[in-house]
C-alpha cells in the first residue's frame, strides 16, 4: 500500500510542476527538500484524501512539512488502515 501511496504522491507532485526526479523516500517535503509551500501541502493532502478516502486536520500542515516522502506515505498508509478497519467495525 505505501508504495501505491508514494507512486500517488509522485504523480500529483509532478502534476502540480515540481521536479520529482531527485526524489527519494528520505527527501524532505519541506523546506529542506522539496520545498512545499502551506498552499501545495494543502492541495497534496486534498488530492491523497480524495484518492485514499482520508481525512487531514488544516493544522497538521505544518508537522506534514517536517516529513520525509517515506514519513508522509507511512502516516497515509496508516490513516487508510484505520479508516478501512473502522469502517469495518
């Protein structure tokens, strides 16, 4: 699941016009890496909620800015797996 995630993430990145080819799991989604600006983690996160079926809180942006590309693939994978398994319940 977190490598579909990631491919996701790498795809909307591109979309949104930032050069993902020097990408790895331990780059930045920040200022230390990929330099995401509040406006492009909040479309990011919009485009991984409706693809995933998950929800981000406007005020975890800012901790989402302080993750690695693997960090932020894990949290989602792990959002999913609680959704699917309280949807389960």
């Amino acid at each position: 699941m977190q490598e579909r995630i990631q491919e996701f993430v790498l795809a909307t990145l591109t979309e949104m016009n930032y050069d993902v080819a020097e990408v790895t799991g331990d780059t930045d989604l920040g200022p230390a890496g990929l330099d995401l600006e509040s406006l492009a983690l909040a479309e990011l996160s919009v485009q991984v909620e409706d693809e995933f079926g998950i929800k981000f809180d406007m005020d975890e942006l800012e901790t989402t800015a302080l993750m690695t590309l693997d960090q932020f693939t894990a949290d989602v994978a792990r959002r999913v797996a609680t959704a699917a398994a309280g949807s389960a319940a």
